[in-house]
C-alpha cells in the first residue's frame, strides 16, 4: 500500500497554469451570457488568476492569448503577475478570427496570407521574449468543408514550412507546442486533427517542438490514457490543455464529466515520470465557463486535478505490476479500482492546513468577499475573445 505521507513530496511541486480566457465571458455560438465581475482589461485577468492561487496554491501562472490579451507592454504586465504572485506562462496564437484566414494560414495557398500568420507567430515569439514565457502554444482552425475542396496533402507540406520558419525564431530556452484537434470549425478534414501528426510536425522540427493533448479534442470513445503513454514514451508530450466534455470541444470543468477518466490520464502522467521534478509536461486549463462564475469555476477545476492526482500517487504499483505479470486480471484490476475509490479529501485539507493554505478554498473564497467586490467594482466587462 502506498500511503498519502509518501506521495506528499510529489504533490508539493504540482503547479498547474490556468487561461487568461477562462475569466472572460463566453458562451456557445447561440449566446454568450455577461456575468458581473467579468474582467475588462488583462490586468483584470491577471488579478483572478492570481486569486485563485491565493487561495489554491496550485496555480503559479496564468496562459496568454493574443490578440485577446494584447497590451502596450507586455514587460510591464509581467511585473504586474510577479507583483501578484504569479508568472505569465503559455503565449498563445491566434490564427481562427481573421477574414484571410477563412481558407487557411499556415496553410494557405496564397503566399502572402501564410507570411501574415507567420509573421503572427514572430510576433508572439517577441511577446514571450518580454513575458518570460516558455512555450508558444499553436492551435490551427485549418481544414476543408467539403471533399476535393482542399489538396490535403499539399497542404500538409505548406505548414511544415511554416512551422518550420516559426521553430527556427524559437530561442534556447522555449518550445513551440502544436495543438491537434480532429474537427471543428471545419467539418471535414483538419490539417492537425490527431496526435500521430502533430508529432510527425513537431518530430520533423526538432527537439524543442512537442504536442499539445487537449482532452476535449478526440472522437468519443478514444482512449487518451493510450496517447499520454506513448507521448511520454517519445518525449513528446509537450503539454496539456485539460478540460471534459460529454459530446464535442465542451471545455467544461476538468473532471466534471468523466473522472474517471481524469485518473486514467494522469495515472499515465505518474507512470511516465511526469510529475517527477525534472518533467518538461505542461499541465493547462484550456476551458470556458459559460453560466458558472470563473473563478470558483477555475477553483474547482484545479482542485479537481490535484485530487485525482493524489488518488493517481497512491496506486499501489509494485502490486499491479505483481498482478500483471501474474496474468491475474480481476486482480490488477481490483488494485486500479482501488485507487480511484480512495478518498484523498481529508488527507489534502490537512495537507493545505499544513502549508498556511485554506482546507477548503473553494469555501475561503466565497467567504473572501473577492466575487462580491469584482462584481461591484467592475461594470461593462470584455468578451474572451472566443465566440
Ligand atoms: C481550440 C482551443 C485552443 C484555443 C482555445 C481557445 O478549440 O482548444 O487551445 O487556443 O481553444
Ligand atoms: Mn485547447
Ligand atoms: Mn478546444
């Protein structure tokens, strides 16, 4: 039996980067609802993210998107996070909310649109230049509607070539992340829809080029667990952009919808070494809150993962690996089960106890008076930027 004492130290490094997006307002394509308090500046942003460290002590840095979270000086910004406690970590790009790029960007035929996404993705070098950031995170809306609309292949060469420009900007200290994603906004192919090709992208660039796995971005049924493994195996899994769903691209809050399957996943993190003090694995919110408020939203998801991170810890491995190398199903399958059932809850409230942290921070901060202040301090709040 593994117990929480020993997975304790594992827990203690766990830092788990939010959205700047997931503050603002967002919706579905049918409405986006306002709700009081939403930030109006990236300052603003900031400042939510920073409370939710305050009270989680899981997340030390907040991801960028740019355009939405353009500012004069982004140095300045940085000061501001650290002033706050917090890093600002991912750049993300930004390519699926400009007329040129309806038929492509780094895909395009025409020269001067992929030169214009290009130059984007420079641009957001630059910007992780002054913030400090480590990896600039890609996620292209590229693809076809409709059968013989596009020549898939061809464009499968133009955004190696694009990448391949943007990688060689990336300094010695940053990564270039590529997101994949299998459908949505088009409906038929997607230049970047699975795993296996994000990696053949990312193999071909070199070292410092890894893979994005958004958990909400694979056909129902497929097995993620399978992907984080063989990633990791690779030393291809760059980053995470955690979020569940029931149907489609859903950004709900991680953990919601299937926790079992969040342990799933991370039990793979822990076999893989990811949690291990040298792992280079990301661990991002990518999610939207479109009737929740954001910041206990961001609250619960965070928690969420530390939760089923610990019950992920405690899986007595040296046993399942007796029992499967035994051949004994019911048996390694029991031990599996056993730690997924493991109620970690009283264990981590005293755990945060220990470390000047709220037991129960969901609870501090609804007692905090932050919400109530927000929402009468800040009127006329900015969209995220997503819908
Ligand atoms: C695309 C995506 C990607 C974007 C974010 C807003 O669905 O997951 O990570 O940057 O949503
Ligand atoms: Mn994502
Ligand atoms: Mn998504």
């Amino acid at each position: 039996m593994t117990t929480f004492s020993e997975i304790a130290p594992l827990l203690e490094g766990q830092a788990i980067e939010v959205p700047s997006w997931a503050y603002g307002n967002s919706g579905t394509r049918f409405k986006v609802f306002g709700t009081p308090g939403t930030p109006r500046t990236p300052e603003e942003k900031i400042a939510d993210a920073a409370t939710v460290h305050r009270f989680t002590g899981l997340a030390p840095s907040v991801a960028l998107h740019i355009p939405w979270d353009q500012v004069d000086d982004f140095a300045a910004l940085r000061r501001y996070a650290e002033d706050l406690g917090i890093a600002l970590g991912t750049v993300n790009s930004n390519t699926f909310q400009d007329d040129d790029y309806k038929l492509g960007a780094l895909t395009h035929t025409d020269k001067r649109i992929r030169q214009k996404a290009i130059d984007h993705h420079l641009a957001c070098i630059d910007v992780m230049d002054q913030t400090g950031s480590r990896d600039l995170k890609i996620w292209l809306a590229e693809g076809s509607n409709y059968p013989g609309q596009a020549d898939m292949r061809g464009r499968q060469d133009r955004l190696a070539e694009s990448l391949q420009t943007i990688y060689d900007r990336i300094g010695d200290d940053q990564r270039l992340v590529l997101e994949y994603k299998f459908f949505e906004p088009a409906f038929y192919h997607t230049d970047v829809p699975d795993w296996g090709t994000s990696y053949v992208q990312v193999a071909a660039l070199g070292e410092r080029a890894m893979v994005c796995l958004d958990t909400g971005h694979h056909a129902p049924g497929t097995n993620i667990e399978f992907i984080v493994a063989q990633l990791l195996r690779l030393g291809k899994l760059g980053s995470f952009d955690f979020n569940s769903r029931f149907y489609a691209d859903d950004d709900l809050i991680v953990g919601s919808a299937d926790p079992f399957q969040l342990f799933r996943i991370l039990v793979e993190c822990a076999r893989g070494g990811a949690f291990e003090a040298d792992s280079d694995v990301a661990f991002m919110l990518d999610q939207c809150h479109n009737i929740e408020k954001k910041i206990p939203g961001q609250i619960r998801s965070v928690l969420n993962v530390q939760e089923m991170t610990a019950r992920a810890l405690l899986l007595d491995r040296d046993a399942l690996t007796q029992a499967q190398e035994d051949g004994d199903v019911l048996l390694a399958n029991e031990i599996f089960m056993d730690a997924f059932y493991t109620d970690v809850r009283a264990d981590l409230a005293a755990w945060r106890e220990e470390r000047d942290l709220p037991a129960n921070p969901m609870r501090a901060y609804l007692e905090s008076g932050y919400q109530e202040q927000i929402e009468a301090d800040r009127v006329g709040g900015t969209q995220a930027g997503w819908n």
